[in-house]
C-alpha cells in the first residue's frame, strides 16, 4: 500500500450496475460462522440483538421479583417471605430494573438502529462495543452472584449509608453490590463514548445535525449525561466499598464522615440517570410515530432542544430526592422551582405527539398504539411527578407508595411501553418478519388495562399513608383493599408481558415476511433489506432531508437523498467520516475487524473484580496483568486498517 | 375520632370513586391533615392535585379525539399518503406557553407554602425524639432537671400549641412522620434535624418512620396523643412519677426477674433497672400499643411479645429471653404495675 492510502479519494458507485458490490461487501464485513465467530462478532447488529435479548431476560427477573413481593401485599399481615427476604427482592427489583433493563435495552436499540439511522456501516469503535456488551452482561451475572452465595444487597437500590455500612450490613452481598455497579459504569461509560463519537463522525453525508432522527437525539444526550453522572456513583460506592474494606470514615459519621455526602453522590447521579432512561424512548415515540401519522413530527426542532435542555436541567434537580433531609429552606426553594421548569420541556414533548397525531392521519397497527397510549402514561406521570416538585407536598409524598406509583408511572409508561411498541416496529429489520398485528393489539390493551389497575391505586395508596419498602402492613388502616386490586392488575399486565414474548417467540418462526420498508417509514433504516447485510448498505447513502425515503412522496418536497449510488468503500471494513455539523465527508475511516480481545478484556476484568470482591491480590494482580495483555492484543496495529504504515506528513 | 365534615374528604371519596374512604379517615391519611404545620401544605397538595387531574382528562380526550377524528380504514389509498409538514405548532406555542404559566403560578405558590410551615419561633415544649432499630424514644425536654423525663413510642403533646422536635438517631437514617399533622423530616446521624407539630383537635395521631431502615421498617410507628390543657398536664404529672414499689409479693417476684432478665436494656425509674437500649417502661402501662405500635397493649400480647418476640417481630433487637413460665407471669405481674 502506498502513502498515497490516506488521501485516496473514494469509488462512488451504483451498487445496481454491479451485482459484485453486495458479494464482496459481505465477505468483507460478515461474521465467522461458529461460536468462536459469534463471540468475537463486533457487528453493530448482533450487539444490539444482544443488549436487547439480555436486558429483556433481566426484566423477567426483576418482574419475577415483583410478583413474588405482590403477593406477600396483597393481603395485610402475611408470612410469605421473612422481612430479610421481601428487603432483598426489592433491592435486587430496583436494581434489575433500572441498571439491567431500562438502559440497556435502549442501548439495544441504538445498538442496532444507529449506523442504519445514520447511514453508516458500523459504530465508531466496533470492538469498544463489543466490550461494552460484555461488560454490561457480565456486571449482571455479578450482581446476580449475590443470590447463589447467599444473600442479595438488601439496603435499597438507593442503598443509603450508614445502613449499608459494615457496622448494619456486614455481609459480601453491598460489596457486591458496590463493585458490580463500579463494574457496570465502565460498560456505560465506554458505550456513551461510542455513542457520542458514533453520531460526530459517521453520519451519512449530507445529514447534517438538524437532519437526525430524535432517537439520535435522545441516545445522544443520554450518553452525554452518562458520561457526567456514572462518575458520581461510580466513586460514591467505591468510597462504600473503601469504607467498608479498608477502615475509610467517607460515610462515617464516627469518623468525621458525612451520611448525607453518599445522598448527593447518589442523586446527582440518579437523576440525570433517570432521564438517560426516557429521553431515548420518548425518541423512538417521536420517530415511530410519524410513520403512523403519515406526516413529519410537528415542531422537530423544539423536540431536539427540548431534548437537550431536559438533560441539562436534570443535573439541577437531585436535591428533590431530598427534600425531607433536613437541607436549608433556600436551597430547597431552589431546587423546587427548578423541579417545576424541567416539567416546560416535558410539555414541548407532549404537544408535539399530540399535534402530529392531530394533525396526521392516523393509522391504529400495535406500534401506534404503544405510542399514543404512551402519551397518556407519560403525562400522568409528569404530573404526579409535578405535585412532587413542591417541597411541603413532597414531605408528605415522599418514601410513600405515591412516589412507587410515580415511578413506575414514568419508568413503565415512558421505556417499557415505547420499547415494546418500538421492537413491533423495528421488529421486522431486526428479524424479516412482520409480529402478528391481532396479537399485538391484544397485548397492548391487557398491558395497557393491568398497568394502570396496577399501578393507578398506589397514588391513593400513598395519600392514604403507606410507606414504601415495608415488607407487611397491618389490617384497619385503609390499605388492604387496594393492594389487593394492585397485585391483580399487576398480574394482569405481567399476562400482557407473556402474550408480547408469545408473539416475539411465534413471530419468529412464523412471521408474515417484511420487504425493506413495511410501514412506509421515512428513515434510512427503511432504505435496506429487512434483516440488513452485515454491511448494512451497499454504498453510503447521501441525505437530502429528515425524512429521506418520502422525498418523493411529499409535494413540495425538496431533498435528494439517494441510495443508489454513493461511496463504495470496499477495501477492508471501511466507512465514511463527516463533518461535526454539515456531515461533509472528510475522512476514510477505517473499521477494526472481529476480535475476541474484546471478550478476553471483559473476563480479565471481571475477575478482577472478583480479586478486589474477595480481597484476593493474587487474584487481582493476575487479572490485571491478563487485562493488560487483552488491551494489547485489542490495540495490536494491523496492516490492515494502516497502522503499520508511515504515512507522511506532507 | 375525628370530626369528617370536611367537604374535602367527600371531594376525594368522589375523585377516587371509592367505598374506600367512605366510613372512616384511615389513620395515615394525609387528605386531611389537624394543625398548621401540616394544613397549608395539604391546601397546596389539593391544589396541585387538582390541575394534575385537569390535566390529564384534558390530555386524554384531546389524544383521543387527535386519534379518532381521520381515522380511515387502512384499505383506503388515501390513509397511507404521506402528508407535508405543515400546521400544528400553535399547539407547542399554546401548550407550552399555558404549562409554563401554571407552572410558574404553582412554584410560587410552594414558596409561600414553605414560608407557611416554617417553623414557629415561639414553642411551648421541646421533645429530643431519638430514633433506633425499630422504635422511638422521647425525652421531654425542660429548663428544671427533674420535669425532664423519656418515654417510647407514644407522645403526649397539648392541643393547640407548637411543639419542637429534635430529631436524632442512635443508628441508620430514619424519618419521622405524623402524616396528619406534618410532613416527614429524616433522621439522620451526625446531625440534628429539628421539625415542629401542633395539633389543633384532641385525639390520637399515627406516625410510622418513613425511610427505609432495615428489617423492621414496617414495623416502626409510633402515636401523638393531643391532650386538653388538662388532660396534658395530669399526664405529665404521671408521667414525673417514679415507678411505684410492688404492692403484692407476686410482683415483688416479678420485679426481680425484670431486673434479672430485662434491666440491662430498659429501664424503670426509681428501680434498679436502668437500661438504655430499649424502650423506657415506668410508665408502661399508659400507652396503647407496644413493640413500637405493633401490638395493642394487653396482657395477652405482652406475654406473647415477652415470650417470643422473634416470632411477632424478626429481627427485632428484643432478644427471645427463654424465661421459665414462673418468670415470665411474675414479670408481666409486676409489668402490669406500671401505670
């Protein structure tokens, strides 16, 4: 290869003319048959089917964990679990929940959609995303590990010191806790580094950043208020585990420690996080719902800022996590009223689904309804979360089974119904088939019915004085009644959950076959075969508008998206990289091919955190020493990809 | 046991549409709260409530009619045209424009709200209420050492008038919560959090601790009981009392096993017994429940809580004391003496 590589000017090509394009392209980027291939696969597509699969089989668990709990409220007084029990399953419920589904199975689908969206062949950093996968199905074993030695983390998701201090909580099972989410935050990190560089840099020529799907949005500013966030409660439970293991006073109050230094770790983390795990799914609701709409979102431009500024006012509210700590009234005016602005973006949000379905013409398939019947999930649970906003209502709300009904009312109704809505969408790119539509409506209407007989009653249930977390309750104070009616809705929508992997699970192997483009979507995902070649598109397609595929359908429509011909790329993994915000090409890059580094560094890591777990240092130097030698083989230069070459500076 | 004339009560009976509410205002409530440290807070609860269901009915019938009013069936060419981009953002401008005034009309309100049940500067009595795995001590505080006393789980307070509290735990965080007559404030070690109740009806409060705590949480409540002036004073005056000296030779007996098997925890005044890990009991007799509300205060359930607390409470720090039969009836003989 000559200097000359770098600067090489790329084929543009109409893939149409030469039937050889797609059979060199697949030799190039397809994976190796057999299971070695599969575990060094870095293909964007087989990660995010990954993501969604493992997050999916972790929302069974903690919905397990939620029946079981059910049924020890349904009735006051029962004996069905110990206290310990029910305090460790609505640990490990919290936890599944909100650190092994909701974000990961949103990176399951940005996994999957975000070069498709973008026109790009794969993410930044293939291998990074790899590893990221790794590490975030590993983390989950750990944490689950607590349960086969013997007792899960039972001091909350929230896990408050000094109740999760070795002086309260001696056991392994909060190490456990403390060291797997250290672990987790590396997978998040790394995956919102690939995010963010993913959308800087490979976005197919001519979309530019006012040309993006919202879901690229929403992914976006979740990766970028990760990567703020997991900071904080990364060294928060590390400065846990240090106190805990190595005599440190961080939380100590014995030593000088301050218990409520962990509450603001905790939350200015937790909320922004709460927001990583929605602003994604209101974006596959922006994005899906046009197509049923058959028109563009209203006001895209609002929604996008809309997106943004709910991120950055959600690093300004963790306080009203605290509200009943005993903080200055100033500080707690403060924070109230910056609660109560974040609702403004919020809104945008909702008036801008409503406009489009108002002004649309709107088509009633699963997807749809998934959609619209989010709306009105979201936006009792945006005011319940309101009335929370005002510090003296709160004092009275909060730890109450009002603020479960909120948060299941924002966590169900704005991930869970816009992911299952969104896998009947993109259900037939991910598979080539269509999910049963009858079924589907079905589904939604009995989740749609049991999720909110379920969850509807708790805020009454919260007015009428019933705490959280509390593993039984007497007869005569007004609650018996009601938690009997929740357990049942919940049941009820756990049915619904059924029936939907039912229909995943028929639609599989049964499924009506879907061409490229089955609901008429508007985005370029649409543009290639359902499932796509493991190169996604033949050449790099070039766009012209946000909603490229109905270009030609809209009057008055200018744009000249086309993927027909563009850049060829075919030598070695290639794409194309673009300017920050015009997405003008400026760069070949070129994309590291398969490797097992990726598995080998997450093992290696793993087991070091095992070492630091059982304070075993053999053990730990050991596995630092093999996570050195993986990244070394990960980074090892290839020819392949010009690492080898001098190229000169000229 | 409390007066239920407020229209509120029926308001919420008819929003929730529930028999729910219909005979008596459950203990926890907080639809309807009995002092000031709570009542401004439950007018702006109302209040937000309110807009909060507005809002959502009117969200509701607007995406429904959105929905239903072009719906054309899916066979029609014309339901699968692609529509320009053009109309709908008086929506956002309307939309936005009206949240973000009743937003802004909603903070200020919480403001003067927070100002409201700021606490009073003058307050007749101070209360140090400690919190533990699983229960509450409170000592009533009082510039003449000899009118300081500490009780458990039951606070007496005198209607009408503010009472501060200072809050401080031997433990983990917990929170103290009179849902009818404050909002919580939690407990937290290292630092004192003070908060303040006032009653304005005689009659008895529930409480329960509001943040998780650990195995028992569900089992951590405790009762204010507002008193007339009267009343007040004469349990107070009570309350000042030593314990009395056993009058019969059984609870003579019983007195010796309490100090054998219980003093190292709990103490009684004017006895030998001068535990501080558990609940003071010199005036056991005088309260309504025990083990921290669990249990109604009878005979029957203190030798059961006695016999076999593990059972009634696990993990509760009372220890299963394995006493004899004969130990067991003294002790709750001379227990019973504790009026």
């Amino acid at each position: 290869m000559a200097n000359t590589d770098a600067l090489r000017v790329p084929v543009v090509a109409r893939p149409a003319d030469d039937p050889s394009i797609a059979l060199r392209l697949q030799r190039i980027w397809e994976t190796r048959a057999g299971w070695i291939g599969a575990l060094a696969s870095v293909d964007h597509k087989s990660i995010g089917k990954r993501y969604l699969v493992t997050s999916f089989a972790f929302l069974i668990l903690g919905g397990l964990e939620a029946a079981v709990m059910r049924l020890q409220l349904a009735q006051p007084n029962q004996a069905l679990l110990t206290p310990e029990q029910y305090n460790q399953l609505f640990t490990m419920h919290g936890v599944t929940m909100i650190f092994l589904y909701a974000l990961p199975v949103l990176s399951g689908f940005s996994n999957f959609l975000w070069p498709l969206l973008l026109g790009s062949r794969d993410m930044a950093f293939p291998r990074l995303n790899a590893f990221s996968y790794w590490v975030f199905l590993f983390s989950g074993i750990f944490l689950y590990a607590s349960f086969p030695v013997g007792r899960a983390p039972d001091a909350g998701w929230f896990n408050y010191v000094p109740y999760s201090s070795l002086a309260y909580n001696p056991g392994i099972n909060i190490d456990l806790y403390a060291l797997g989410m250290v672990l987790l935050g590396v997978s998040t990190t790394v995956g919102s580094i690939n995010f963010i560089v993913t959308l800087i840099r490979t976005r197919a020529p001519g979309m530019s950043i006012n040309r993006v799907p919202i879901l690229v949005w929403g992914t976006l500013t979740a990766s970028v208020g990760n990567i703020f966030a997991v900071p904080a409660v990364s060294l928060a439970f590390f400065m846990l585990w240090m106190d805990r293991r190595f005599g440190m006073h961080f939380f100590d109050v014995t030593g000088g420690g301050q218990p409520l230094l962990w509450q603001h770790l905790f939350w200015m983390f937790g909320h922004p996080w709460v927001y990583a795990i929605v602003l994604p799914a209101m974006g596959i609701v922006s994005d899906g719902l046009p197509t049923f709409c058959r028109r563009p979102l209203v006001g895209y431009t609002a929604v996008a800022l809309a997106t943004v500024t709910t991120m950055v006012l959600g690093f300004g509210v963790w306080v009203h996590h605290m509200f009943a700590t005993g903080l200055p009234p100033l500080s707690l005016s403060f924070f109230s009223a910056a609660s109560f602005v974040i609702v403004i973006p919020s809104a945008v949000g909702v008036f801008a689904w409503l406009a489009t379905i108002w002004t649309g013409r709107p088509q009633f398939t699963t997807p749809f309804l998934f959609f619209a019947g989010f709306v009105i999930v979201f936006v009792i649970g945006g005011v319940s979360g309101f009335m929370t906003a005002a510090v003296p209502v709160d004092v009275q709300l909060t730890d109450t089974y009002f603020v479960v009904a909120h948060l299941h009312y924002v966590l169900i109704g704005i991930n869970v119904f816009p992911v299952v809505g969104g896998i009947h969408y993109w259900f037939p790119k991910f598979t080539g088939r269509l999910m049963n539509e009858r079924l589907g409506k079905w589904t939604f209407w009995i989740m749609f019915i049991g999720f909110n007989v379920g969850f509807f009653p708790m805020h009454i249930l919260g007015v009428l004085g019933m705490p959280r977390r509390v593993y039984t309750y007497s007869d005569g104070l007004g609650w018996s009644t009601l938690n009997l009616v929740i357990t049942l809705g919940a049941y009820l929508f756990a049915f619904g959950v059924l029936l939907f992997l039912i229909n995943v699970w028929r639609s599989l192997r049964q499924g009506e076959r879907a061409g490229a483009n089955p609901w008429n979507g508007p985005s370029l995902e649409w543009a290639t075969a359902s499932p796509p070649p493991p190169y996604n598109f033949a050449v790099i397609p070039t766009v012209g508008s946000r909603y490229p595929l109905w270009e030609s359908q809209m009057t008055g429509q200018t744009g000249e998206s086309t993927t027909a011909e563009g850049f060829l790329l075919d030598d070695g993994r290639e794409t194309i990289g673009t300017s920050v915000l015009d997405a003008v090409p400026d760069v070949i890059l070129r994309m590291p091919g398969d490797s097992l580094a990726p598995l080998l560094l997450s093992i290696a890591l793993v087991v070091l955190f095992i070492g630091m777990l059982v304070q075993s240092w053999w053990l730990f130097g050991a596995a630092l020493a093999a996570s050195l030698l993986a990244t070394i083989a990960w980074l090892w230069p290839e020819a392949r990809l010009g690492q080898t070459m001098d190229i000169a500076h000229e | 046991m409390k007066p239920m004339t407020s229209s509120r009560v029926a308001a919420a009976a008819a929003l929730c549409g529930a028999p729910l509410l219909a005979d008596a205002e459950p203990a926890m409530s907080y639809l309807h709260t009995f002092g000031p440290a709570g009542d401004p807070a439950t007018r702006l609860g109302w209040g937000l409530a309110i807009i909060s269901i507005v809002v959502v009915v009117v969200i509701t019938v607007l995406l429904l009619a959105a929905a239903l009013r072009r719906r054309l069936p899916s066979a029609d060419p014309r339901a699968l045209a692609v529509h320009r981009d053009e109309g709908g953002m008086p929506w956002l401008y309307i939309g936005v424009g009206v949240s973000t005034v009743v937003l802004v009309g909603c903070a200020v309100w919480t403001m003067f709200t927070v100002a409201a049940v700021a606490m009073p500067t003058q307050t007749v009595l101070t209360l140090q209420v400690t919190a533990a795995q699983w229960w509450w001590s409170v000592r009533y505080e009082s510039s003449e050492p000899d009118r300081i006393f500490t009780i458990a789980n039951e606070i007496h307070i005198p209607v009408g008038r503010p009472v501060r509290i200072e809050l401080a735990s031997q433990d983990v965080i917990h929170s103290f919560w009179i849902p009818q007559l404050a909002g919580k404030m939690d407990v937290i070690p290292g630092q004192t959090n003070v908060t303040w109740l006032q009653a304005d009806q005689p009659g008895t409060y529930r409480g329960q601790c509001g943040e998780y705590c650990g195995a028992q949480h569900a089992h951590m409540a405790m009762y204010v009981v507002a008193d007339t002036p009267q009343d007040y004073a004469i349990w107070v005056r009570d309350q000042l009392r030593d314990a009395a000296a056993p009058a019969s030779e059984a609870a003579r007996l019983g007195e010796q096993a309490f100090t054998a098997h219980c003093a190292a925890c709990h103490a009684v005044r004017g006895t030998d017994a001068g535990g501080i890990l558990g609940p003071d009991l010199t005036h056991l007799m005088s309260r309504h429940t025990i083990a921290a509300g669990l249990l109604p205060n009878t005979p029957g359930n203190l030798a059961a809580w006695i016999a076999d607390s593990q059972a009634l409470k696990p993990g509760s720090r009372m220890p299963a004391l394995a006493l004899s039969g004969r130990d067991l009836s003294a002790t709750l003989t001379y227990l019973q003496t504790l009026h």
